[in-house]
C-alpha cells in the first residue's frame, strides 16, 4: 500500500501509516511519501508496536520514503 501525505503535516501523515498498518495487519508493505522530516520521528516508533520495521529513504528535494515492512518480510 502506498500513501502519498505529501503537503500534509503531523499527526496526519502518521495516523494514515497506523490505520494502513492496522488494516493490513502485517499482510504487506506500507511506502509512506513525505516532505514533513517531522514524520520521520513519528511514524518508525509506531512501526514497532504494530509488528513492523521500518527503512528510510531520501528522495532529494526535503521528501522521504519510509518503507513499512512486516517482521519477517524484511
């Protein structure tokens, strides 16, 4: 599942993660495309709770791809 909060800002972005996470219920990856650095503090923490890790990638130009993976797909 990929979710695109680019222009948003926190808490937003993360609770889109968590319902994704919460939907797929660690079935798939969730590709979360940001340009708010905020969320790259608040959304790998909650990666954890629901049985994810988590990668982080710059894009260039101030936007981020943090990669959800469930544990044991990783």
């Amino acid at each position: 599942m990929e979710l695109d909060v680019r222009g948003e800002i926190c808490p937003y972005p993360m609770l889109k993660a968590v319902e994704a996470m919460k939907q797929l219920q660690g079935q798939d990856n969730v590709v979360v495309i940001t340009d708010h650095a905020p969320c790259l503090e608040t959304i790998p923490p909650q990666a954890g709770r629901f049985g994810y890790s988590y990668e982080v990638e710059e894009r260039g130009g101030a936007e981020w791809t943090i990669t959800l993976v469930p544990k044991g797909n990783d």
